[in-house]
C-alpha cells in the first residue's frame, strides 16, 4: 500500500515540473520537433527503447541517437551539437565549469570478460580473479600469462585489450583499478562492440564491456563465444555463493541493484546538456524517461535508480522554469 501511495505521489509531482502524463501523451498534445543524442555505448540500447516507445506516444517528434563513448557525448553536449549526450561517468569539475548539466537516468555495470575458449576457463569461473590480479594485468604489466591461475603445459599470454575511443566504461573500469584510461595497457579497440568482438576472437583475450553487450537482449544468457569473468571480491580465492551472480543478465542486474556488485565498476548514467534543457521536447522525454519510462528499463537490461534519487532527477528539471 505504501508503494502505491507513494508512486501515485510521484506521478503528481510530475505535474508541477511540467512532465505529462502517459494517458495524455498523444499527438493532441502538440508535442513536436526533434531531439538529437550521442555519446555513450552504454546507454545507447536505453535511449533507442526510450525514443522508440516515447515517439509512439508523439509521433511528430523525431529523435535521433548515435554511439561514439562518452567522451564524444559530453563534447557533443557541451559544443550544442545535440540536446543530450549520454554520458557512462562522473562528470568532472571542468565540465562543470564549462555548464554541463546532468540527470541521472539509470545504474549499469562494467564487467571484465574473457574468451568462452579460454585454456584455463574453468579455474576462472572457479575461482575468480582479484581486484589486484587485474590492476596488475591492465596497470602494472606484472601479470601476463594465464599459467599464473592455472598449471599448464604451455605458455598462455594474456591478449590485454582495452578501449581506444575516450569512454565511461574504460574511466570507469580503471577508476575501480585506481588509475585513469590513459593507464590501461592493451590494444585499443573502438567501441563496446568491438571489444566484445576483439575478446571472442581471441582465445587468450581479455577485456571490459557494459552489461549490454555481453549477455543477450532475448535469451539474457551469455553471448556466444564471450564469458563475463567473475571478480573474487573477498580475496579467499573461490567464488563463494554469494559472488556467482553471472550466469544471466537478470541474476547480476539484481545484484548491481542490491550492492553486491562493486561501485564501480557499477556506474550511474547520465544524460547531458549544455545548461538545463529550454526546448519543451527534450525536457517532456527527460520527463517521461524519469517517469513512465522507468516501466522498460529491466526489460532493456538496466537497473532502475532508487524512486527517491528518480525524484531527485525529476526535481531538476524545475531549473529551466525558474
């Protein structure tokens, strides 16, 4: 009863920040004109199931999304060359500065990957690999061949890939390593598909990708020929129970949500403009993103942000009106 009342709250918060309602969204409202987004890989699937559902709502908007990291996202932004960027990381000083504005739309994860192939796969999904195993495979080159986790009868060199475009997920990934991108060593590879691509090439590979590109949108099994590589995160060299939540997509979207997947590599992600959003079109999808479109973000294979941080988000959007 509780959750009731309290989403029957938020809906008539909506109203006074100049959100519509979903039974009143239609072409009659007269919403029209185009919104434009970039930037991060990791939101991009949400944003296209947003735009999608959004534009059945109002089909005189037109939206137009396109990937290219975050970085590309924020510069978009910030230059105006789309209303929104679609940002995987903290926003830094400097770009505040400069008048970037956020809003939170959704948490997901950055997950380490290997090779479905992997000469020493099972010992891995096993046992793990430490915070510090990997800080030394990505930062200090100290690791640099499989035999370290498992007695084998040949050399194994790691193949060390990581992200050659400025990106959340590689500021993300090295952020939970203690370092900045421009640490990672490896061989830099465009894009959260690429990457994906790059590790089931290569039966040695190792590498980092958002949750979305590493486990399917229907079957939310694995994608063939990749594994996420657990993280042995109390250090006693097993995956206890408690740790084994990647098999499926839904079984560590529910432990991103409930912190038992670190921060980071889990990571809020934003939308960005230069100063708070004026034109009606960008600030109702914000709105209704927040709101109603809230209803597709498990599907999308997304974690929903706590309602009361959704407030929180919502409640900005009041700056352009005031």
């Amino acid at each position: 009863m509780k959750k009731v009342l309290g989403f029957l709250i938020f809906l008539i918060m909506l109203s006074f920040y100049g959100c519509t309602d979903k039974q009143t969204q239609t072409e009659e409202t007269g919403l029209s004109g185009k919104i434009t987004l970039s930037g991060a890989w990791a939101l991009y699937p949400m944003a296209v199931k947003w735009a999608e559902e959004f534009q059945k709502l109002h089909p005189k908007v037109i939206i137009d999304i396109s990937a290219g990291g975050a970085g590309k996202g924020m510069a978009d932004a910030l230059s105006q060359a789309v209303d929104l960027g679609m940002v995987s990381r903290d926003i830094n000083p400097a770009e505040i500065e400069k008048g970037a504005w956020w809003v939170s739309m959704v948490k997901d994860a950055v997950v380490p990957t290997v090779n479905q192939d992997n000469p020493v796969l099972d010992t891995l999904l096993s046992a793990g690999i430490t915070r510090e195993q990997f800080r030394d495979i990505w930062i200090t080159g100290k690791i640099t061949d499989w035999n370290i986790f498992a007695e084998a009868n040949t050399d194994l060199p790691i193949s060390v890939y990581t992200r050659s475009d400025a990106c959340g997920a590689a500021k993300t990934w090295a952020k939970y390593l203690g370092s900045q991108q421009e640490d990672l060593l490896g061989v830099g590879v465009y894009g959260d598909p690429g990457l994906a691509e790059a590790v089931i090439s290569n039966r040695t590979g190792i590498g980092f990708n958002n949750i979305n590109y590493v486990y399917d949108s229907k079957s939310k099994e694995q994608v063939k020929g990749i594994r996420v590589l657990p993280i042995d995160l109390n250090g006693n060299g097993w995956i206890d129970e408690e740790e084994g939540f990647y098999s499926n997509r839904d079984e560590i979207t529910e432990a991103i949500a409930k912190g038992r997947y670190p921060s980071p590599p889990a990571r809020d992600l934003h939308f960005v403009s230069q100063g708070p959003p004026k034109r009606k079109q960008v600030t109702e999808f914000i709105c209704w993103a927040l709101s109603h479109g809230q209803a597709y973000v498990s599907e999308a294979g997304y974690i929903k942000l706590p309602e009361e941080r959704l407030k929180e988000q919502i409640d900005l959007l009041k700056m352009p009106n005031q």
